[in-house]
C-alpha cells in the first residue's frame, strides 16, 4: 500500500526536480523491502565467532590427556612435558591485554585476523613438530593466536549487541564455549590411543578456517577513523613492553613453583619480585598515553572493581577445581584419565547448561544481581562438599555431588560478564572491559593453579613422612614435587603393593586434595562477600560502540516528508537512475570507484564521518535538456547569526563544516514561491488562545469572578480551547526535529557524561544533578524505545519527532499529587525538555575545562571543538524554542529552555551581545504571560514544585539585574510587580530527596563570602559614583570602594582552581565587577597626573602606588586568565588595552601629540573640565560619567585620545 506521505512528498517535488515517468514507474513497482531486526550477515558472522569460542575451548582442554602420549612418543623429558602442558595459558595471559588496547586502536578487524594466523600456523607447527621443542613453539604460537580468539569473540559481541540483548547472546556463546570444555578430554583421549595425537593439531584446520569465512565476508564492524600509521602512533608501545615483560617476568614463576623449583629458590623469587616490580611501574606509567593499555577509567565505577575481582576469584577457584579434581579421582579411585572425564561429566554437562540459562535469565528479569549471588553460594557450598567425597564413597556420591559446584561454575561464567558492561561510562569502554574481565578470570586461574600446586606438594610432604619407610616401587613418592606425575602408576601397583599401604598412600592423596578444597573455600567466600556490594545497575540501554556491526546490504529509505526543503538532494537519491536503469552512487563513492550502497547518506560516508558530502547527481545522459545547476541557498535560520542546512550541518559543524551541496532543479513558474509561503503560512495563521494570566484591566477582568469559579461558560470554553491549541504540524518539522533527535542519540553517553560534570566546576541556577539526571535518563529510554532498527534509526526518530510535535501542541498536564522522580521523568516527548537538554549541553561545553572533554571523549576521536559543540548547541535550542512559534502553547518548562538557552548565548557571545540580551526578554515575557510573578500561582503546588518555581523566577530576576547593569540599561522585571516569595534556602537536592543519591557532593563554601563581600561592594561602588555623578559630592569614598573592590578581585584570581574548572565564573567576575572599578581607578590616576594640583588628596587617602601596582596585575590576568574563547573575551582586551596605555602615559611621562594640544588651545586654553575635545584634561574631567562603551569602541574620544600617545 503507497504511503499517502510519498505521494504529498512526490507531488510537490514535481515543481522542485523533474523525475522521468520511467523513475516514477520504477518506484511505484519496487515496494519497500521489509528488513528484519538484525540481518542474515549479522547472523552468519555470529556463527563465526561460536566456531571460534568453540575451537578456544576444545583446544584449551584437549592436549591435557595427550601430553603424557606425546612426550613419550618424541622422547621428551619431564621439564619439556612441563613447559608443553603450560605454554599455551602463559602466552594467552601474557598477550590478551595486547589483544584488547590494539583492537581498540587499530579496530578489531587486524587483531582478529592475526590471531586467526597465529592459531592456523601454531596448529601447523604442532601437528608437524618432529620433537618436543617444536612442539612447544607451535603450542606458544598457538597461545598468542588463542588469546586474541579467546577475548575478541566477547568483545567482538558486545560491539554487535546492545546492553539490552546482550545476555541472551551471551547465553549463545556459553554453549560452544561448555561444549568444547566438554568434548575436549574425550576427543584428546580418543586421538591419543585410537588415531594419533597429531589429528589434535590437524582438527583445528577446518574449524578455524569456517570460522574465518564466517567472519571474513560477514562481520562488517565499523572501522576506526584514520590512516593505520595514524592509529599505529596512538599506541601505547611503551606500556604493552612493560606489561609483557612484568606480566611474563611474574607468570612464570607462578607456573613453575612447587613443580620444577620450591618457592624459596631465587629461580622462583627473583623473577616474581622484578615482574611485581615492573607491573608496578606499568600501572604508574598508564596515566601517562592517551591511549592507555589499562585504562584507569574503567576503574572508578565500584561495581566494576568488585566485578573484576569476582571474576579473578572465579577464575582461581574454576581453574583449580578443573585441574585437580580429575586428579583427585584417578588417585583416590584408581581411574583412567578418560574414565575420570566420563565420572565428572554430569558436573560439565551441567556447567554447560547453567552457563546458557543464567544470561537468558537475566534478559528475562533484566536483573544480575540475584545470579551472582546465587552463582557464589553455590560454589561455596559444593567446594565445602567436595570434602566428603572420600576414597570410600559410592559411585552415585562422586558423581552427583560436583553438580552442586556446576551451578556456581556455570552461572558466574556469563553472568559476570554483564556488571562490568552495564557500569562503563562510555559504550565504546564495553569490549574493552569484557577484555579485562577475561584477563582477570585468566589471571586468577594461574595464580589458583600455583596455589594448588603449593598447598598440595607441602600437605603431601608432611603427610607422607608420617607413612615412614616406603615400598621402593613408592619411594618416587617421597619427592612431593613428583607426587602428581606418579598418579597414573597408582593404578598398577594394585597387585605388587599391599592394600593397607596402598590404601594409606591413596589417604594421603585424598587428604592433600581436601585442603586444596578448604582454601578454595575461603576464596569462594571472598567473592561471595564481594559480591554484595555490587550494585544494579540498569540494562536497558541500547547504545552501539564506535565499531557496530553494520548491514553491507543496500538500503532504500523512503524519502521524507518536505525533505525538498532541507535535502534537496537527498530526498531524490534513490530516483537517480543511470541510463542503464541502475541506481547512480554517490559522489564520493563514484570518484573513488567504490561500491556504494545507496542509502542516505550512504554507509562509506556515515564511517568516514562525512554525510554532508554524500550527493547524488544524475548521470549526464539522463539530464533533462532543461535543467541548471545552482548552489543551493535552503537553509534553515537558527538564532541570530546561526545557519544549519542539514543535520550533517549540525553533526560535523565542530569538525569539518561543508558547503551545501549543488542541485539540479527546473525554472520555477511566477509567483511560485509567494503561492507556496501564503500556502504554508495559511496553516498557521489562526491565533491561538492565551494560556496565561489576566491582569485587571484585561478584556476578561469584569468576569474573574466567574472565571476563578471555573464553572462559567466562559470558564469552561477558555478550557476548552487551551485544550485543543494542537496545530497543523508540518512535515517539514517532523523531518528537521528527527535530524535534531539523531545529533542527541549519536554520542548521547558523551553528552550526559558533559552535561552532569559542569556541577563540578559551578553551582546551576535551577537544576540539580539529581533532576538532571532524571530528565537525560528518560530522553535516553525515549530514544532507545523508539528506535527498532539501530543500523537506520532516521525513520523511527521520524515516527517519534511527530509524536512529540503532537505532545509538544498541547499544554502539558500534571498530577497535583507527582512525586519529584515521576516529574522530572514524564516529560521527555517535549521539544522544550530537547531544546533544555541541548542548552545545558552547549553550556557544559563552554564550562569544562578542556582536559576533562578530553576525559569524556570516546577513544580514537579528534579533540571536541568547545566553540563548535556550543554553536551547533544554540542553534539546535533556537530551533527547539522556535517550534512554539507555530503552536503558541506556553509552559513552564518553555520558561527552563528559554533561560538555559539565554546563559549559553552569554556564555558563547559575551554578555554584552545583543542576543542573550534578546533570549531574556523573551524569557521574562513568558514569565509574566504564565503569571508566575504572581504569590498566587505556587500555593496550589507540591512543595517541591513551588520552590523549583520561585528558582525560576529569582534566576531570571538575577540573570536580568545583572544584565542591565553590566549594559547600564533599563530593568525589564521590576520588583514591585513581583509578589512571590523567595525561595527557601535549602539546597535542592534534599528537596528531592527521593530522587537518586548525588554522591553525597557537597557544595564549594570557601569563596562564599568572599564573593558576597565583592557584590556589596559594587552596589556600594554604583552608588557612590551616582553620588558623585549627580551631586559633585567628594570621590574620595568611590576611589577607597573601587580600590578595595579591586584589591579582592585580584584575591579571588589568585586563589582560583588550579585546573581552570572556575575559569568561565571567573572570567563573568572580571568583566563583570573588574572592569568598572578599574576604570575609574584608572582614570582618576591619569587625571592626577595631568592636574596634580586640581584636587588635593592625601597618600592615604588615594595610594597611588598600590593602585598602579594592582592595575598592572589587573591588566596581566585581563590577558592571562580570559580565554580566547571566553564570550567577553574582546572587551576584556579593549579594557586591557586602555589601561596599559594609561599607565604607560603615568609612569612614562608623555604628552599627547602637538596637534591635539593645540586644537585644545585654539578651543579655549587648556582644556576645562567641562570641555569637548580630546585634550590633556577631557577624559579627566569626564570620567564621573565614564560609559562602557568607551571600552568597546575604537572611535570613542577615550581610546582615540589615548592613541594620541604613541
């Protein structure tokens, strides 16, 4: 069925562009293709990566039944048994973090395939290898391709899913995983005595290359920005050096004591203590590299630490468990490896199947909580019980009671993996956590395996002297060191030694094994206590990293509507057909000569970060003979001064702004453009009725008694229509509020992290963190609802732009009885709750300092233009503020919009602009229109709602008090027209005291009075200059407040933040407070100077030299401190400029030119005070009505007189 928007849309772009009836044909016979959620690529690259958690596994555990078979056939030695069966887990724990920092830097694409060489040529080597040493190398090599393999299938994961669905992918990716856990044994057991151990080696081919195919043509992640040496300089060498070295320096050792060498060898000691050594200086260094191996941001959050160290405990105890308890069997019950394999695996199928559960559970109850805890209780307790299975226990016993340890196993397995992912700050920080989770779990599985070793070889020690005098066919067993090797002849000395020893040598196995029990138990316990304070953290995010799986399959977007407006080229992209009948590509694509795959923009240039240059042009031999080219002049006005023409515009408006693309567009017929404004306008020309207040001597004041009443029928029609104030929405709208609703969901995490942070360098006017944050969750879920398919989220972000324009054309309804989480949380749907959130974005953009952007930015991403962000802020505010325009509905969450978008437009454009001077007549206008300056108007609210309403209204009297006095203009909100009551003085936050918890943050108080000081001082300071302004009383007293209100100014400089994190307050402070008394400071200096005798006033009483002294530094932070890109930046330098030049006029001595003098003279002598020309006394004897303009203007007599110096 045609979509009635197409045909609207298809219509009126008939005037705009000129489609042949053949395209038009094409279109109307090709229906839109109905697309799945996730796509067959995404998954067939799936299946790719379970082929390669499965060949991890099942190599992982195969060689450990083979080594005994292998080392005899190639004549190897213990030691070279030792290293064969250890190699592999040495090299896949040494490199792993390797594995993680380069996929990140470099994309997870050359990694990946590396280690698809490594493990191919590692399996080679072994299958091949003549002797024992070879065998080793390739089971090294075979190790650094493993452990890339082993944490890029779980990153590689977290990049293609969502939070969301995260766990049940998880749950998919356990089973191979168990499965190859579980097969492993058997099939090494099976090859080993019935084939060869070499077909170990040669089963890896097919598997690994199935696994490549998969991968290779399927798993399209988006690439990392920039050329490979680029990315290549972004690694941390330095720091990968030091980890190998500490963690390989500290590895082995672990490996080998108790085994080859006891722990209080130097071959074992020296080597830990310089790899602990060097671990340390590694962990010390990665503060240093931007890209860091071992990001310390990933360390903040308390649910990851506590998740990482469950993950290293879980790995201790799992390693272990899997280790010894099959010894434990073959010693205690005399069985064969195989026949051990076969006893334990009801434990291993039922792993397998916890593992799977777990993570689908959690999808279902979208809590982790409960199986973590759950997870270490039941490990807990099964390892407690693994301590009554004795070599007397039944079949049944030894077999079923493991099963117990399954459940801990299995579920903390997955399960882990999802506290660590939902606790990152940034999306993009996901594969990298799993990546150190999985190191962890390794890590923890070395140092648990030489615990055992430890624990077994001094319990067997001491416990086999006891027997005394050995048989010689068990005096091996007096070397503790050779206790485990002996296992296997245990089985045959059955019939050549007595029972009653053999049965005393078996109970010393058994006892040795039960305290390797007891110490897994405490260990199992500390993860049980850590586990506690793990905290829930929401699931529901649907956020996709940098490098996301993307569809290589072409799409066809359905043009939207009035796009012909803002996409002139775009909308028609896909009716470009080439003389062949085959869709055109764009113009990048086609002059690189690469497949394109038509979309809008198209997916090269969406991962090149240029959409804006993504233009379609008709081929030359399906031009029509009358069509001219012209540049396209379409753009939509945003503010003053602001201009965005698409939503590339605002996307790349701080990177790489572009000039709108060329169009191919037919002469317009007269009169076509006047038709189609008149047209437009008709849509939105009826008036709509005022939802404010009536004063009395309103046209409605003779009935406010009836309206008050609210059952008049003039009551009830003005209800009426304040109820249906919905306007025709234009389709126009919808598609330029999608675009404004895509720049947000981009890098949202990066925007909330920004928008929250500014609370650490300043104090916000009207919201506090904690309803910040309730207003950025709910757009966040918003936005993460709407969306059904996040490789193409424009149409979605289209559906939902027109229901917030429906929202939006109403007036906003709330409950009396709301709670403050359901209020600052219901209103998401609203372009004034979108507009408020870019504000605040643009203005965190002007406030934190650049270090901390830098912290906030994702990896791998160009430096964030402060300025640029904060532009394109103001204009996506504009274009919020102008919707209202259209439905003339007012609120008082428009009123929060408009005064967050008045402090960007100071804090971008100086407070001396005309622009924010212009946002907050607006603001105070709605103000009055709401009537919120009335008393009335908060008594029938919640408390919580009251004193959020009377911060509004103080603000906006505040901001425009100070304002005027800065500009020395006229008041708009005067006081005795404001009747409500000042707000309470308890901070918001326990106001709201049911929202979530702000970290406990307390308040800045060391400047409080300071600055309370300075603001009576510079009301002292107006004061005493309109004295002597108005009255020619003495200056004496405006000169002591102006040097005294210097003097702090200067204080507060000095003791500002180290990092700059007060910098924008600060500089507010110069302009501000500074500028006025340093003037008349300084003035007054150069008029003592010309007229030393005209007024006489004491040392003390004028102290000239501490006044000079104070300008100077004044002028030097004027300078220093003001940044380049601070608003008021320029007029700080003309004032810095003045002063400068007045003291080089008082300490240098100068007089003013010679025809200045005497155009003076020529006026009448010396110039008085009164006088009007710029002579030696002119700004001295004017400066009681000093302007602040002077400062700005270059043609001002001041600045031209002081000119007149050099």
């Amino acid at each position: 069925m045609d979509n009635p928007a197409d045909e609207k849309t298809a219509s009126e772009g008939q005037s705009a562009m000129d489609l042949s009836t053949e395209e038009k044909g094409s279109e109307e016979q090709s229906p839109p293709e109905v697309k799945s959620k996730k796509p067959l690529s995404f998954h067939l690259a799936f299946v790719g990566l379970l082929f390669m958690v499965f060949i991890v596994s099942l190599d992982t555990t195969t060689l450990a039944v083979a080594i005994p078979i292998i080392a005899r056939d190639l004549g190897g030695t213990t030691l070279e048994s030792f290293w064969a069966s250890t190699c592999f887990m040495l090299a896949v724990s040494v490199v792993q973090p390797l594995y993680l920092s380069s996929s990140d830097v470099l994309g997870r694409k050359i990694p990946l395939h590396t280690a698809y060489f490594l493990f191919v040529v590692g399996s080679l080597v072994f299958a091949l290898a003549p002797n024992m040493a070879t065998v080793i190398v390739g089971r090294t090599i075979q190790g650094l391709g493993g452990s890339g393999l082993d944490v890029l299938n779980e990153i590689i994961t977290a990049d293609m899913t969502t939070m969301k669905e995260r766990p049940t992918y998880l749950g998919l990716l356990a089973i191979p995983m168990a499965a190859g856990a579980l097969l492993g044994p058997i099939v090494g057991s099976l090859f080993t005595q019935y084939v060869t151990w070499r077909w170990i080696g040669w089963i890896n081919l097919p598997l690994i290359g199935a696994s490549f195919i998969l991968t290779f043509f399927f798993l399209r992640l988006r690439p990392v920005d920039g050329t490979f040496l680029q990315k290549l300089g972004l690694m941390d060498l330095l720091g990968m050096a030091l980890f190998v070295a500490g963690c390989a320096a500290f590895v082995l050792p672990l490996s080998w004591a108790g085994a080859l060498y006891p722990w209080g060898s130097w071959r074992t000691l020296l080597p830990l203590i310089l790899g602990l050594v060097v671990l340390a200086l590694f962990v010390v260094y990665e503060r240093v590299p931007a890209q860091p191996v071992l990001p310390y941001r990933l360390f903040k959050s308390a649910t990851a630490i506590t998740t990482f160290l469950g993950g290293f405990l879980h790995g201790l105890v799992t390693y272990t468990l899997n280790t010894y308890l099959p010894l434990f069997y073959q010693a205690a019950f005399y069985e064969t490896p195989l026949h051990a394999s076969v006893t334990l695996l009801p434990m291993n199928v039922m792993s397998l199947f916890f593992s799977c559960v777990s993570p689908i559970s959690v999808s279902y109850l979208r809590k982790y909580r409960v199986n973590i805890w759950t997870g270490w209780v039941f490990l807990t307790v099964g390892t407690g019980l693994l301590h009554i299975i004795t070599p007397t226990s039944s079949v049944h016993l030894r077999t079923g009671l493991p099963i117990v340890v399954s459940l801990g196993v299995g579920v903390l397995f997955t399960v882990l993996v999802l506290p660590v992912q939902a606790s990152v700050a940034s999306v993009d920080d996901t594969g990298f956590a799993v990546g150190l989770l999985v190191f962890f779990r390794l890590l923890g599985g070395l140092v648990g395996l030489a615990i055992g070793s430890t624990v077994f070889s001094s319990v067997f020690a001491k416990s086999i002297k006891v027997l005394g005098t050995l048989p010689s066919s068990l005096a091996t067993l007096e070397n503790s060191q050779a206790a485990v090797g002996f296992i296997p002849q245990l089985r045959d000395l059955r019939g050549q030694v007595g029972k009653e020893v053999l049965d005393q040598v078996t109970g010393v196995y058994s006892h040795s094994f039960h305290v390797i029990w007891i110490v897994l138990i405490v260990f199992a316990g500390m993860g049980l206590v850590a586990s506690c304070f793990t905290k829930e953290v929401s699931m529901e995010k649907e956020e996709l990293g940098r490098q996301r799986f993307e569809d290589p399959s072409p799409k066809v977007s359905p043009p939207s509507p009035h796009s012909d407006l803002f996409h002139p080229t775009h909308t028609h992209a896909m009716s470009l057909l080439r003389s062949n009948g085959v869709p055109s590509s764009c113009e990048p694509c086609r002059k690189s000569k690469i497949r394109c795959d038509h979309a809008v923009p198209c997916g090269r240039c969406r991962r090149r970060r240029k959409p804006a240059l993504c233009v379609y042009q008709p081929a030359p031999m399906s031009k029509h003979p009358n069509r001219t080219d012209r540049s396209s002049t379409d753009s939509i006005s945003c503010g003053s001064g602001s201009n965005i023409t698409a939503s590339a515009s605002l996307s790349s408006a701080w990177t790489s702004p572009l000039p709108p693309p060329s169009l191919v567009t037919p002469p317009l017929p007269p009169g076509y453009l006047r038709d189609r404004y008149l047209a437009d306008s008709s849509h939105r020309g009826t008036s709509t009725p005022s939802t404010g207040v009536f004063g009395p001597t309103s046209y409605l004041s003779v009935l406010r008694d009836d309206i008050d009443d609210g059952s008049s029928s003039i009551a009830l029609f003005a209800k009426s229509l304040q109820q249906n104030t919905s306007a025709i929405i234009d389709d126009s709208q919808i598609q330029l509020g999608a675009e404004l609703l895509l720049i947000l969901l981009d890098d949202f995490a990066l925007y909330e992290h920004m928008a929250t942070a500014r609370f650490d360098h300043c104090q916000g006017d009207l919201f506090s963190p904690p309803a910040l944050r309730l207003i950025l969750s709910s757009i966040r879920t918003m936005l993460h609802d709407a969306i059904t398919e996040p490789a193409n989220p424009l149409p979605s972000l289209l559906t939902l732009s027109r229901s917030i324009f429906t929202a939006s054309s109403k007036p906003l309804v709330v409950d009396p009885a709301i709670t403050p989480t359901e209020y600052f949380s219901c209103m998401p749907n609203r372009w004034e709750i979108i507009g408020l959130v870019f504000a605040v974005i643009g203005s965190s953009a002007c406030l934190l300092p650049q270090h901390d952007l830098a912290a906030y930015c994702p990896p791998n991403r160009p430096p964030l233009d402060r300025k640029g962000l904060a532009a394109v802020c103001v204009s996506a505010s504009e274009i919020c503020l102008r919707f209202f325009d259209y439905t003339g509905v007012t609120s008082e969450q428009l009123c929060w919009a408009t005064l967050e978008h008045a402090s960007l437009l100071t804090l971008l454009y100086g407070d001396y602009d005309y622009r924010p001077y212009k946002s907050l007549s607006a603001l105070i206008t709605l103000l009055f229109t709401l009537g919120y300056h009335h008393r009335d108007t908060t008594s029938k609210l919640p408390f919580f709602r009251a004193e959020h309403r009377k911060r509004l209204v103080v603000a906006t009297y505040a901001m425009d008090k100070g304002l005027s006095t800065f500009l020395g203009r006229p008041p708009r909100m005067i006081r005795r027209y404001i009747t409500i009551d000042p707000p309470l003085d308890i901070a918001f936050t326990d106001i709201i005291a049911s929202t979530p918890s702000d970290f406990d943050r307390c308040p800045e108080t060391a400047k409080v009075c300071l600055f309370l000081h300075m603001d009576s001082l510079y009301n002292e300071f107006i004061l005493q200059r309109i004295l002597v302004q108005r009255t020619s009383a003495s200056t004496e007293k405006l000169i002591a407040v102006a040097h005294e209100l210097l003097d702090n100014l200067l204080l507060l400089i000095a003791n500002r933040a180290v990092g700059g994190g007060d910098g924008n307050s600060v500089v507010w402070i110069i302009s501000s407070l500074g500028l006025p008394p340093a003037g008349v400071l300084a003035i007054e200096l150069l008029h003592q100077f010309q007229n030393p005798d005209a007024h006489f006033q004491s040392a003390g009483a004028f102290p000239r030299s501490e006044i000079i002294q104070n300008l100077s530094r004044f002028a030097a932070d004027l300078e220093y401190v003001v940044p380049r890109q601070a608003g008021n930046y320029d007029v700080c330098q003309q004032a810095r400029s003045v002063i400068r030049h007045i003291l080089d006029r008082v300490l240098g001595g100068r007089e003013p030119v010679a025809e200045a003098v005497e155009e003076v003279e020529g006026e009448g002598g010396k110039g008085d005070v009164g006088g009007g020309g710029p002579g030696p006394g002119f700004v001295a004897g004017d400066w009681m009505s000093w302007d602040f303009n002077a400062w700005m203007d270059e043609d001002s007599d001041l600045v031209r007189w002081l000119h007149s110096f050099e």
